[in-house]
C-alpha cells in the first residue's frame, strides 16, 4: 500500500504487508503479520506492532516502534525516537540526535550519526553509540531490576557510559570519555583519549587505554584490578573524600587497601616506582 498525499492515519491488518506513505505527518500501523513500514518525510509516528517488521521512519523527527516480534527499526535522517519493543530487535538510530531504546528482549541498538542516546533497557543488549558524542545506558537504563550483562561501546566521540545493572563490557572507544560499570562485575575500557573510569560495585576490571586516565573509587565498592596504571602517562586514581587508605606490595602489584575487604589492585606495578601525587583526594 502506498499512501496519498496529505497527513494519514493508516492502519494495516493481520498479513504480512508493505505500507509506505509520504512526505507529510503521518501515523502508520502495521497491524499483525510480518509487515514493511516505512515513510518518505515528515515527523511520522510508525508502529510495527505484532509480528516480525522492518520499520523505517524515513526524513523526519519520526517516532519508530517496532511492537511485539524480532523487528529491525530505523530511524533513518532526522531526530529520531527509536523503540524495539518487546523481541529480539535490530536498532538504528540513522543521521540525527536520536535517542534509541531497546526495550524488552536482546537487542542489538546503534546510535549511528550524531549525538545520540542509547537505553539497552530489559535483555542482554549490545549497545554502540557510533560518531558523535553520545550517552549509552546498558543494564535496565531507566527500567529497575534488569541484570543481564551487556555490550556497550561508546564509538567515536566524547561518551558517557554507563553498564548499569548485570556483568558488563563497557568500551569508551576514541576520545575522552566518562565509563561507567554501575553494578556488577564490569570490565570498562576506556580507549585512547583521556578517560575517567568508575568500576561502581562490585569486582571490576578497568583498563584505561592510552591517555591519562582518571579511575575513580567510591566507598562501597569491591575488588577492582587497573591492568594498565601508568603513572607516566599521567594516570590518577581518585578517591572519594573520607576514604583511608593502606598501600603494599604483594607479588608484582601494588595494594591501594581501603577497609572491609574493599581494594584496588595495580597489576604489575611497583609501588616504589610511583612516587607522589599518584592518589587524589582520601
């Protein structure tokens, strides 16, 4: 079905169908079966609904459901709302400041083009930000009591990332990010730039990447092991005000003690060889 000219409201039914409409406001339904639902222009509001859909929203800012089923979703050129819905779904938030949420299920969700932000939400999501300067949430981002792990990376650009509940990957990529584990037993990446990592809770391992790298430790937190501190290189561990703290050699690495239980270990460093000003704040 191809739509006419003027603002529509369209509804498919229960086959597997193709719907295209054009270049002005529409709202678009693809209705049960395995539909393709996609608009020319203007700021159209696109559902796949119940089925397997491919649904693309085209120029535009368009809002891009993809509804019950494995859908793939795309919001093409414009500033975009991109949702997956329940499913294992395959998510694009194309050119534009989109924000792009996965909803229940698996997701695969790309930011794409531009500044973007990116809810992995309920599921063991892959997340990728993509060019630009953009805000990834994995775990449950605004939805409590997810815990599965997620893939999270944070591409090209200035990033905010944050893994958020469950066992995570968080991979800053190029430039200078923020990285984030939140709960879990986290592994964060922060990649060439300079980089400020947090593990959060739990046992975490980071790795700064090229850069001087900033690694931040709050009360409350595990075993968190630094494979790459590099005092040269102008590495800083940061600890929150009020935290004492014990220093000691045990093998090749250096011990930063902080009191029940709770440490940071700098693999395959000697402590001798640090100097001052290596700790900031305590």
């Amino acid at each position: 079905m191809i739509g006419g000219a003027g603002s529509q409201s369209v509804w498919g039914d229960g086959a597997d169908q193709s719907l295209f409409l054009g270049a002005d406001d529409d709202v678009l339904h693809g209705g049960g079966g395995a539909d393709t639902v996609a608009s020319a222009g203007g700021d159209d509001r696109l559902f796949g609904d119940d089925g397997d859909d491919a649904v693309s929203g085209g120029e535009g800012a368009d809002q891009v459901w993809g509804g019950a089923g494995e859908d793939h979703v795309h919001g093409n050129v414009g500033d975009d709302f991109v949702h997956g819905g329940e499913g294992r779904d395959t998510l694009h938030g194309g050119q534009g400041h989109d924000v792009v949420r996965g909803g229940q299920g698996d997701d695969i969700a790309l930011g794409d083009l531009g500044y973007d932000t990116l809810f992995g939400d309920l599921g063991a999501d892959v997340l990728q930000g993509g060019a630009g300067d953009d805000v990834v949430w994995g775990g449950g981002g605004l939805v409590p009591g997810a815990d599965a792990g997620d893939w999270i990376d944070g591409g090209e650009g200035s990033d905010f990332v944050h893994g958020n509940q469950g066992d995570d990957t968080v991979l800053g990529g190029l430039g200078a990010d923020v990285v984030h584990g939140g709960q879990g037993a986290d592994r964060l990446e922060g990649g060439d730039g300079a980089d400020t990592l947090s593990g959060d809770q739990g046992d975490d391992v980071l790795i700064g990447g090229a850069g001087a790298d900033r690694f931040l430790v709050f009360a409350g937190g595990g075993v968190d092991r630094i494979l790459d501190f590099d005092v040269q290189e102008g590495d800083r561990l940061h600890l929150d005000a009020g935290l004492s703290y014990t220093l000691r050699q045990d093998g090749a690495d250096t011990i930063v003690g902080l009191g029940g239980g709770q440490r940071v270990v700098l693999a395959d460093v000697r402590l001798e060889t640090l100097g001052d000003g290596w700790i900031v704040g305590g």
